[in-house]
C-alpha cells in the first residue's frame, strides 16, 4: 500500500521591513511586517500598495551585491544579467539586510529596504500589515524628488503661479505632505494573496 504524504504549510517567520523613499523631504517611509518567505514579485506589490503607487511603470530591485532582479528589457539587458523577480527576499538579501527597489525609470522613485527584525511565525496574524509610516506619497509622473518638491510648494502655497494647475492635475486643491494614514494602506495592503 502507498501511503500519501500531504505537506501542511507551517507558519513562517515574519519580516519587519523599513522602506523608504530617498531624496524626498519630508521623508516618505513605510514600516511593513511581511512572511519571511516573500518573493520580490510580491514584494513590488506590497511596496505599491503600503505607499499607494499605481504600478504604472517598470521596476526593479537591486541586491547588496548589485545583482539586479526584474524583467529583463531584451534591447538593453544581456541574458542573465537580471534575476527573476521569483527570487526570494532572503535570497536577494545576499546575507546582508538592505535593498534597493526602483520605482519608475523616469521619475526614479529610489527606495532603500531595510530587515529591522525577524519575528516568530503568528498562525494570527494577517500579512502584509503596515503598522507604521509617515510622509504621503508623491503622485505618479511628478518628475522625480526635484519634481516632488516642485510640486509640494506650489500645492502649499495657494497664491502660487502653479497651484491652481497642479490642483487641477491631482484634482483637488491642498496637498499636505506630511499626510499618511496606517489604515488606508492596509486597506491597499488586503488585496494582496501572499
């Protein structure tokens, strides 16, 4: 008689991840518990959604070791030179704590992660989870961090000569950069089947 073995998904340990936006004041930044075993493609979505980006543009995450991990752009990428996106998080860390992710090419919103700490399994506890953040995140297409601060004075400022057209652009007519709300995201953060 053959007797079948069924695999039970243990719990796995959890990941604390301090993600934030460089080069943008006020600091934009994003602290977010994920499972330890998170590939980087859904690690790309966790990031889009803790801070409310529209994965409207290509990306890619870049190891300690500068090995780069995404799609490979066949008029610009030798084979092998990007690593699938199936990687692991642990595997990309490279025995360090730090990565890089690149949001949108041409704005290139730069995001420096960072393993804070590693918690036990939680059968529990819901992941992913923001349970802290600051900063709101800069509007798709604003022109990179030069852009954003741009963008940040003219919304601050009514009596700006651009305000009234980058209230129209965004639709609305105050922007507070210092704005984030831990519910919204993991509002953002429930859509996400880890």
């Amino acid at each position: 008689m053959i007797t079948r073995i069924r695999r039970v998904k243990l719990p796995v340990p959890m990941l604390q991840l301090h993600i934030e936006l460089a080069q943008v004041r006020p600091r934009v930044w994003r602290r977010v518990l994920v499972p330890e075993n998170i590939t980087l493609l859904k690690l790309h979505a966790v990031i889009q959604a803790a801070f409310g980006w529209g994965h409207a543009h290509l990306h890619e995450f870049e190891g300690r070791d500068g090995q780069r991990y995404g799609e490979r752009d066949p008029l610009y990428d030798a084979p092998g030179e990007v690593a699938s996106e199936r990687t692991r998080l642990t595997t990309a860390l490279v025995g360090g704590r730090t990565l890089r992710y690149v949001y949108d090419f041409g704005d290139h919103w730069d995001h420096r992660i960072k393993v804070e700490k590693t918690y036990a399994p939680d059968p529990g506890m819901k992941l992913p989870w923001c349970i802290d953040g600051a900063g709101a995140t800069p509007p798709e297409d604003c022109g990179g961090a030069p852009g954003y601060e741009d963008f940040v004075q003219a919304m601050t400022d009514p009596t700006h000569e651009e305000h009234a057209e980058m209230a129209e652009w965004i639709g609305r007519d105050s922007w507070d950069p210092n704005a984030f709300d831990t519910s919204e995201a993991n509002a953002w953060l429930e859509n996400i089947k880890l």
